[in-house]
DNA sequence: CCTCCCGCTGAGAGCGCTCCCCGATCACCG
DNA sequence: CGGTGATCGGGGAGCGCTCTCAGCGGGAGG
C-alpha cells in the first residue's frame, strides 16, 4: 500500500504511469510491443521512483538467474595466488558484465567442500558454471558436469577427450603444446644441443602438455635432461640444480613456467653459469611481474590468460542463449573461435614466443 | 502437478514426508518446533527427492539473499594481478562460507562502472558490500554508502575518520602506520643513519600512513631522502634510482611495499652497492613470492592479508545480524576481534617486522 | 460504411517459499 | 477425570514478477 518506505515495485511505477504492470514489465525488459509514448510515460516513471527490478521476483518465474558460478578448486593457496585467476577473472568479469550477469565466487578449501559446491550447482542458483580445477584426478569436474549446470571448464579437464557421458565437454585452454613446441624450437635455433625440461606437476594437463610440445621437438630427448617441477620458484631451483648435477653440459633450459623459470635462474646464478651465454633459458605464462623484472628477464611463452576468461564466459553465455526459454534448436555447427550459434566446442587458444634476455 | 521433471518444491516434499508445507519449512530452516520423529521423516523425504530451497522463492518474502557483493575497484590491472586481492578474497570467501552466503564479485572496469555497482547494491540484490577502493578522490565508496546498503572497507577510505554521513564507516586495515615504523626503527636499530623512503601512490591511504609512520620515526628527515614510487618494480627502480643520485651515501631504504622494494634490490645491485652492507633494504606486505625469492631475502613488514578478509566478512555478517529479519536477538556477545554486540567498528590489525637477509 | 484483422494493453494466475494465525493436541494439575 | 495452558501443525495469504490470453481499438479491405 505505502509505497514510500521501501523499494517501489512494478505495481508503483505502473499506479505512476497510468498503465498496467504487464506494460512496465514489457518496457522494463526491452520494451518490445508496446506503443512510443507509453514506453516514455514508464519510463520516466520509473526514473522518478527509482525503481529497480526485484531480481528474486523474476528469477522465480523465469527461472532464470542472470547469474554464473566460478569455481576454483586450487587447494593451494600459492598457486591461486599467483595472478593467473586474477587475470583470468578479469576477463571473465568483463564478458559477464556485457551480458548483465553476475559472477558467483566460488572457491574450495580442500575436497571436503567438493559437496557444497555440488549442491549449489544442482540447487538451480546460477545459470551456469566455470570452473577451474587443473588436477588430474580431481573428482570436481565430474561432479560437477553430474550436476547437470551448463559447464565451460578452463584448461582442459583431465579426462577430457572430447565427451563425459553424453554431455560433450567444453573447456578454454591454450595451445600449451604449441607453445612448448616453439620453445624449444627457439632453443635449438640459438644452436643449442643440450637442453634440459622443468615440467610442472604432472598430474595437471597444462605440465603434460608442455612436456609433450619438449617431447615432440626432443624426439629422443636424454631421459635424465626431464626433471619435474612443480610450478613453484623453490621447485624450479630443485629442478635446476638437478639438471646440473645430473648433466653439467647443459646449454639451455625449458622451465614449464615463468615462476620455476625465475629459480632455474637464480640456481644458475649461484651456480657461475652466465645466462644466457652458458645457458639460455625460455619461461612459460610470460607472467609480467615475474618474466620482465627477473634478471635477465625472461624469453618465454606468451598466453592471453585475460582472453581464456573472456572466451570461457562468451561461450557459456552463448550456450546458455542456446538453451534459452523456447525450444532447443539443435545441430549447426560452426567452428571459429567460440562457434556462432552451434554448441559451443572447446577452443585453444594459441601462444606467442616473447623474446627477451634469457634465451 | 507432476514433480518428475523439475526440482522438488517444498510441497513434493511435504507431500512424500506426510506434512504440511510449513512444517518442512520449519525443517529445512533449522527444525526449530518441530517433534522429532517427523524432523526425521522429513529428513528422509529431502534426502529422498533431493531437495534444494528455491533461493529466489525464499528471498523474496524473506528480503534476505544470503549473498555479498565484493566491489574492487582497481582500474590498474597490475594491482589487482598480485596476491593482494586474491588472498582477501579467500579469507573472505571461507568467512562466508562458514554462513551460507555466497560471494558475488563485482569488478570494476573504470569509473563508467560505477553507476552500475551502485544500481547493483541499491537493487538489494544482496545483503551487504565488501568493497575495495584503495584511492583518496574516489568516488565509489560514498556512492556506496549512498546506496544503503551495509558495508565495511578494505583499508582505510581516503575520507574516513570515523564518520560519513550519519552511518559509521567501518573499515579493516592493517596497521600501516605503525609497520613502517618498526620497520624504520629496525634500520635505526642497525645503527643506519641515511635512510631512504619509497613510497606508494600517495593517492592511497596505506601509502599515506606508512609514510607517515616513517616520518614519526625520522621526524627530521631530509625531504629529498624520500621519494615517491607507485607500488611496481618499475617505480621503485626509478624511485631508488632518485635517491641514489639524490644522496650516494645512503645507508638503508624503507620502501612501501615488496614489489618497489625488489626492484630497488635490483638498482642497487646494478650500481654495485651490496645488500645489506652498504644499504639495508626492508620492505612492507611480506608477499611471499616477492619478498622471499628476492636476492637477497627480503626483511619487511608482513600483515596477515587473508586475516584482513576473513575479518572483513565477519563484520559485515555480524552487522547483518544485528539488524536481521525480526527482533534483533543479540545472542552471541563475544568480546573478541572485531568488536563487541554493539554496532561492529573497524579494526586495524597489527603487522609483524620479517627479519630476512636484506636488513 | 461496415467488417475483419492485427497489434497493443490489461487482467489474472501463479512461480516456491515463509510466516502469521488459528485450531488441534498433549501434558499436567486440580 | 475434566479443565487449562502451552505447544505444535496446517491453511492461507501474499512477496514481486512474468506471461498467457482475452479484449479493445484502429486501420485497411470489401
């Protein structure tokens, strides 16, 4: 009845104008189908009321939320740290933002959330899903896809050839092979023979992957010249005085990150190599905090995390339009990036190789 | 009336479990009244149908969403790419977690953002703000707290004294002030006795207070021994740099935070002045990645940046609870962090000097 | 000039949930 | 053993919105 205390709803603003509630909700949302003068008469109504759209009220009946879950499932904190999500929320943020929806955090602390996560997927409060897990053997994904949310994954899920049951898998991920592939390249361009791998940790797709763009160059790579890291500047020093011990010839390293590449370098530092006159070393990520300021700064292998984001939401979102309100219009298939109008296929994104000082 | 298709409501399982609507929502929202062996049919009957509360449905009678926007406002995407954010966002994000509500970010891209967000919270999209903005002319915390809608800052707004308005700001910060000076008072402690500031964007409240607390210390201190950096490696190079020309016999730095203070690390290396013999360098934020990789170690001042998260959700939550739904039930009463019953206040948490190599 | 049709507007029925209020129930006391 | 108070459960009224559908009016065709 008083509509002065609280927010004004439809009922008001359509009392304001004249007109009928039905006629302000079709004004409010794009305003199709209803006459000029009208659309005016409502619309200054609801600028003088201020009247903002009760998002619960809609949601309720359009079932829709205009509303994306993101989740990061990174137990270490380290690693969600590093700016890398940062970026990636970015981009995502922006997309969403053009498409007025919002961005639901969600981040896991351990697998013991793994459930909340699921019931809030299944429990129907957001549109869609994005999710980060970069393990392996991580269970969220498949758990999640179960829940039967629309799903875009960035980086390829571990188990992802293409279909989980029937629902095909779409993820955002960058041409880490590629990029790994012109690393090398670029090592053996500069002449050098021997040349070493820090892989990250291998049960993440991203490390596999750049070890198999090392291995496809370094078709019978020396065994001993691969030595795990873990994508940590601690684990690159470990690496790299590995490395060393185990083949002191050693005339370049191919660090499978800019982080782990920085303590390769300080290892090589410490060690009198002079870099890279003895030992030119190539990054991965061309993190800029991290591959301009090290010292030399780092050649490595460029990916547009900001772009991953943006391209993960612009999937989802199309997806979504897909399935939209109406009948599911299936089967066209178009392949540029992010498809038009077909479902939405994964993407990879390519990498460029940044030189710097290091190699 | 068929409950096959679509998510169980309350009345499928009011009907499976023998009861009424409103006794499985007395259930389901605590089971507060009701006996026990029907809490436990109807347990059973959610478990059964897997139901989840229709969150829109309940909102919008309840008026509360369960849901908390985080605002950062950072322009400069380099600042929002380091730790700092992210780490906020966890101790913010588990601090929510622990009371059902969800995070919805809010990222801004400019000021041509800013009517937006503030659309966004006046719309009562959800119960509270979290809201970062770290520069003194900005406009977005007024808006903010224009909105109405419960807030609490992440450091220290540029106008906050205590008051806006007539609503108390509530901010959490670090104490900044008092970091630099044990940070300073340290390098006095080594006996040094030209010692140099490099200081954030002084557009920053954390800028500010740190510089002020060098000053408490240096009360007299050569003007030009301090210089104004902006928080990068790149400013801080320049701003070291500055002083060297400014004054060749400086015996120690004190630089606003980690990043500047590495990239002075790396001036003084280039201009072959050891550390810390010829100049002691300590820094500010202890960001790990930073701060312990640098050559050599970084002594700095460390605040317990996820603490600051954790606190600033506690806040708002309690502040919510204070004014919820119903008559106000001042239950818990603790006398810990962050206030007592009463209207919570802000809090500014101490900082720890980390004695590394380079001071 | 009348009729048909099309396009715009308004009335009304819920979406799923909470919460108020009243009637039913049960323990217990007189 | 009946009365009384306290407590528990159920019915119903919306929360604010969208959307269907009917109605109304005006323009064009007959």
């Amino acid at each position: 009845m008083t509509e002065t205390a609280s927010r004004p709803t439809l009922e008001a603003v359509a009392a304001r104008a004249g007109v009928s509630r039905a006629t302000v909700s079709r004004v409010v949302n794009g305003g199709e189908g209803v006459r000029e003068p009208l659309v005016e008469r409502v619309r200054r109504a609801v600028e003088e009321l201020g009247y903002v759209p009760n998002q619960a009220a809609r949601s309720l009946v359009t079932r829709r939320h205009d509303a994306v879950a993101v989740v990061i499932a990174e137990p270490e904190t380290k690693v969600f740290a590093d700016p890398f999500f940062a970026l990636q929320l970015r981009g995502i943020s922006k997309e969403l933002t053009a498409h007025d929806s919002q961005l639901v955090l969600l981040l896991t602390e351990g697998r013991e959330d793994y459930a909340r996560v699921g019931r809030y997927l299944a429990g129907g409060h957001v549109d869609g899903a994005l999710v980060f897990s970069l393990h392996l053997e991580d269970p969220l994904p498949g758990l999640i896809q179960g829940a039967g949310v629309p799903t875009v994954f960035g980086g390829r899920p571990g188990w992802a050839d293409g279909t989980r049951g029937d629902t095909p898998t779409v993820y955002v991920d960058s041409d880490n092979r590629g990029g790994a592939r012109d690393a090398v390249r670029h090592l053996v361009g500069l002449g050098r023979t021997r040349i070493g791998h820090i892989t990250g940790p291998l049960d993440q797709t991203s490390a596999v992957d750049r070890l198999d763009g090392f291995r496809d160059v370094m078709v019978d790579a020396d065994p001993r010249l691969i030595v795990e890291g873990d994508f940590t500047p601690a684990g690159g020093e470990r690496a790299m005085r590995e490395l060393l011990d185990r083949c002191p010839e050693l005339d370049a390293v191919f660090a499978a990150n800019d982080v782990s590449a920085a303590g390769a370098l300080r290892v090589l530092r410490e060690r009198g190599r002079r870099v890279p006159e003895d030992v030119a070393v190539v990054g991965f990520d061309d993190m800029l905090p991290v591959a301009e300021q090290s010292d030399p700064s780092l050649t490595t292998v460029r990916q547009d995390i900001e772009e991953m984001g943006r391209l993960m939401a612009r999937l989802l979102l199309r997806g979504l339009e897909r399935r939209g309100p109406g009948g599911d219009r299936d089967r066209d298939r178009e392949h540029e990036r992010g498809g038009v109008g077909g479902a939405p296929s994964s993407v990879v994104l390519p990498t460029t190789l940044v030189r710097r000082a290091s190699a």
